[in-house]
C-alpha cells in the first residue's frame, strides 16, 4: 500500500492541494499576498520577507476542522463527500473544501494584518527586504511533518525556483515551521540550498535596542512555541525582545524547552484532542499570575485562541501584533 492508501482521506486533501495550488487550503497567490497591498514592496532584494501563506490560511483551516469535527472520516457519508468533492474540482476546477471553509473562515482580517504588522516592524527597525508577491508557496512542511517523502522532495524545486528568483541571499521566516523545514530539510533534498534562515524573532533581537519602550500596565507570558524552543533553539530571545520594550514577563511552570504543546500540530487529524490540550495549556500560561499570553507562531496562536473557553478573560497574541503597539506610537 502506498502511504497515501494509509493515510486519512483530509490529508490527501491537504497534500493534493500543496502539490497542485501551493499550500494546503488552495488559496491563490493574489490572496495569500493581499496583506501587502500598498506597501510597493520589492520583488529583488538580498533579504526576502516570507510568510509560506501560513497566517493568511489559519482561518480557513479552523473552519474545514469544525466540521471535520462533526464527520466521522470513516464513514462512508464522509467518502460520499469526498468523491464529490474530487468530481467537482476535476470537471470544473473549483476547489469545493475552500470555498466551504472561506464561508466559514472568521478573524481572516486579523490573520492577514500579522502579515502586514510584521513587514512594518521591520521596517521600523531599519530593515529592506523583498518579497516573492503572487508567486510565493508554502514551504510544504505538512508534506515532509505527515511523511510524504517523495512529494517533497519534487515540490521543494518549485520553492526554490521562487526564492532564487528573488536573488535573496537571507529568508526572514514568520513561520518557525518554516524556517526549520528550510534550515534542516531543504539542505538535504537540494543541492547548493545555501541560503541563510532567519527568523521574524531573530531580526527583532538583533535590533531591539531600537524599540519603542511601551507602556503596557500588567505583564505578560509567554507560550514557547515547540518548533521555535526546541528545534531552532529561540527562546531567551523572545525574552529580551519584551526587556527592551519594558514589559515584565510572567514564567509558565513548563517553559523554554520544557514547554508544552498548544495542540495545534494535531488538529486536523485529532480536533477535539486539540481543543482538550489547548485548553489545558491556557490554563498552564495562567497559572504565572498574567492572563495576556504571547506566542510567536501561527499554528500555537491559532490553538491557543481555540483553547479558550467562553467567557475566558485570557487575551492571546502573535509577539508581532504586541509589538505592532510600538510601531504606531
């Protein structure tokens, strides 16, 4: 059997769309872009900006998982649907999970403005970069996370083609899923992938003497992000970032290394176990005296606003909306 046969039929929807649209929800690439709309931003330049589409899809993924909730995706109404659904996008192209779930989609504003709140950060703190526009793709980290090894390893020279297209030297990644699947597993599928990975976080670190001071009345806590923490090894750097702007952070009893997971990376297989550890781990971030928990990935955001249970007073934001406060003072 081939591991797609093994595999649950959402994620053979997930890969197909990576390998045929760019990233997992279809999305054209005007979409994906849209967040940088008036920002005349280059297409060449030695440090490209990169988003992989991941913030600007989150919305569309929670809404095709609530209803993922509610099919059993063994049973044969769900194989109904899916043979529908591959009928329909074969005759006329249409992509019917997408359309579904944009119906659905809420805070697709918010997620879209990270994007743009993260471009004028850095460029508050000195930085010129450019971008890969309607051309750019996902990284297909979901394909190498769910072992499709060999759809991989053909769809990483489309990536490729379209950062050297830009003629970066550096890719800035907002995404921590990202820059580890090009800082680890990229080097080993293409040849000469020397490019510097970087992430959003780094670039904030290196140049923090030059924030804003802010005058925020509490302290925060922070969400260590596993791919973040444990695999590129960024931690303490979030916490210098929040000492130069002022802000007193609140320890998490598991943090840093010790963190634990937001329940997002299982979310499309597992979504009610997802909701179960994202609310665990909200209350875990409470439990160190501050209610205003931050994070720096897409996927834990997403989870840990999902975490939430009605009537939470607990406030939950990307490390990018918190210091986008700076940039407009």
């Amino acid at each position: 059997m081939t591991m797609k046969n093994k595999m649950p039929m959402v994620l053979d929807i997930i890969s197909d769309n990576i390998i045929k649209h760019g990233n997992p929800l279809a999305l054209k690439g005007s979409e994906a872009a849209a967040w940088a709309k008036g920002l005349d931003l280059p297409v060449k330049g030695e440090l490209l900006f990169y988003t992989g589409g991941e913030y600007q899809m989150l919305p569309f993924i929670d809404s095709l998982v609530k209803t993922i909730t509610h099919v059993d995706q063994g049973s044969k109404v769900f194989s109904v649907m899916m043979g529908v659904r591959n009928l329909i996008e074969k005759k006329t192209g249409i992509n019917a999970e997408k359309i579904y779930a944009s119906v659905l989609a809420k805070d697709k504003d918010r997620y879209n403005s990270v994007c743009l709140k993260a471009a004028k950060v850095l460029q508050g703190l000195g930085y010129e970069f450019c971008y890969a526009g309607n051309e750019e793709l996902y990284s297909g980290a979901l394909l190498y996370e769910l072992g499709y090894l060999e759809d991989m390893r053909e769809y990483v020279e489309n990536v490729v083609e379209v950062v050297k297209k830009s003629g970066a030297k550096t890719i800035v990644c907002l995404s921590p899923h990202a820059a580890e699947v090009f800082k680890f597993v990229y080097p080993k599928m293409v040849e000469g992938f020397d490019f510097e990975i970087v992430t959003f976080v780094d670039l904030v670190w290196q140049r923090r003497d030059k924030l804003t001071k802010l005058q925020f009345p509490g302290a925060v806590v922070i969400h260590d992000s596993c791919r973040l923490a444990r695999e590129l090894g960024i931690h303490q750097e979030l916490r210098d970032i929040l000492d130069s702007l002022g802000v007193e952070v609140k320890e998490a009893p598991r943090n840093r290394d010790w963190t634990t997971c937001c329940g997002g990376p299982i979310k499309i297989l597992f979504p009610e176990l997802s909701h179960v550890i994202g609310s665990r781990r909200v209350n875990e971030l409470k439990e160190s005296g501050s209610e205003h928990i931050l994070t720096s990935c897409p996927y834990c955001l997403s989870a840990l606003e999902g975490g939430r249970a009605k009537g939470d007073s607990a406030i939950v934001e990307d490390l990018i909306e918190f210091l986008y406060r700076g940039v407009r003072a």
